[in-house]
C-alpha cells in the first residue's frame, strides 16, 4: 500500500472505531485496533517517502485518534459506574483491561 492508500484506511478505521466506541462494540474495537496497529506499522516503514500532504493529514489524524481516546475513557468509566450501581461493588480494570469486579483499591503493581 501506499501511504497515501495507508491513511486512507486509518482514517476510516478510526472513524468506524468511534462508532464503535459509542455502541460498545468491544469484539469491533479490538478488530479495529489490530488492523490499525498492522497499518501504522506500514506507514512507519514508508514515512521517509511521504510528503508533506501525508504528514499533514497524520495530524489530522491524530486529533481523530485523541478524540477516540477520550470516548474510550468516557465509555469505560461509564460501564465501571454502571457495573458498581448493578453489584454494589468497585470495579477496576486489571493490566489486561478486564473488568475485576470489588477491586477498586487493589494495586496491579504488587501483582
């Protein structure tokens, strides 16, 4: 692919990835971020050739990724309340980002 091709791909990546953000389509994100990862990868070995076009639309591209970030935060924190509001109990995300239901406090650092 070219890199031109690369960041077209990326960028409806990462809009299809907020869609499914918004829905919380785990399974999807996952998917997504796999492809999206293989192809950041393509685009690193090619970057040396890219002209100024391509750098400027990684830019905007990395705002649609910030962007991203912060639904995924917001949407985590949202199924962490509502899991605690259901249970009664904490929930925590464990190294691997599964939820570790009653183990707000508890430090994955002395693990």
């Amino acid at each position: 692919m070219t890199p031109d091709e690369i960041l077209n791909r990326l960028t409806e990546l990462v809009t299809e990835e907020g869609k499914a953000i918004a829905a919380l389509q785990t399974a999807r994100i996952v998917a997504l971020s796999e492809e999206k990862e293989v192809l950041v990868t393509e685009l690193a070995q090619a970057w040396p050739t890219c002209g100024a076009t391509a750098r400027h639309r990684l830019g905007a591209l990395v705002r649609a990724l910030r962007h991203n970030c912060v639904l995924l935060a917001h949407a985590r924190s949202c199924v962490r309340d509502a899991i605690e509001s259901l249970t009664g109990k904490g929930a925590s995300y464990g190294p691997t980002g599964r939820v570790r239901l009653g183990s707000r406090r508890r430090s994955y650092l002395a693990e």
